[in-house]
C-alpha cells in the first residue's frame, strides 16, 4: 500500500507505520536550508528532511517508528544553515 504524504505533522504517530510528511517554513527554504524533527526526550529520534520542491519533506519508515514508546513526547524542529 502506498504510504500518503501529509501536508503537516499528524496530532498522532503511530508506532510501527511508516510516516511521510512535508513542512513548509517559509523563511527557511529547503535549498538553502536544512531541516530536522526530533522525537523525545534524552536521547531523541531524529530525522532530517529532503528537498521536495519548495518544501522540507520527513519520511520515517516502520522499521524507525517500531521503536517508538506509548505515550506524549515533546516534538522540536531545527532549521541550519545548508552553507
């Protein structure tokens, strides 16, 4: 089954299933700039986007997400300099 891609990070993950989102930050476009999400607390998952036209596209896979815990986790974005 193909995996869809969201336009936003969903309310909900869930472990196990493969994720796909985009993110725009405007002032932070992808050909200039990279971007990360981490999942967590002291030792987060991360995932650092790719370039999907003007947007930051996040994919993790099921096999990533498998080791996700129940419960809520702080979510944070990080933008840098690609130069």
């Amino acid at each position: 089954m193909a995996v869809e891609t969201l336009t936003s990070l969903p309310a909900i993950v869930e472990a196990g299933n493969t994720l796909r989102f985009t993110e725009s930050f405007s002032d932070f476009p992808p050909a200039t700039w990279t971007a990360k999400v981490f999942f967590g607390f002291d030792t987060p998952f991360q995932c650092e986007a790719t370039t999907s036209g003007t947007l930051h596209l996040f994919e993790i896979s099921s096999l990533n997400s498998a080791s996700f815990k129940p419960g809520r986790v702080p979510v944070t974005f990080y933008v840098y300099d690609s130069d």
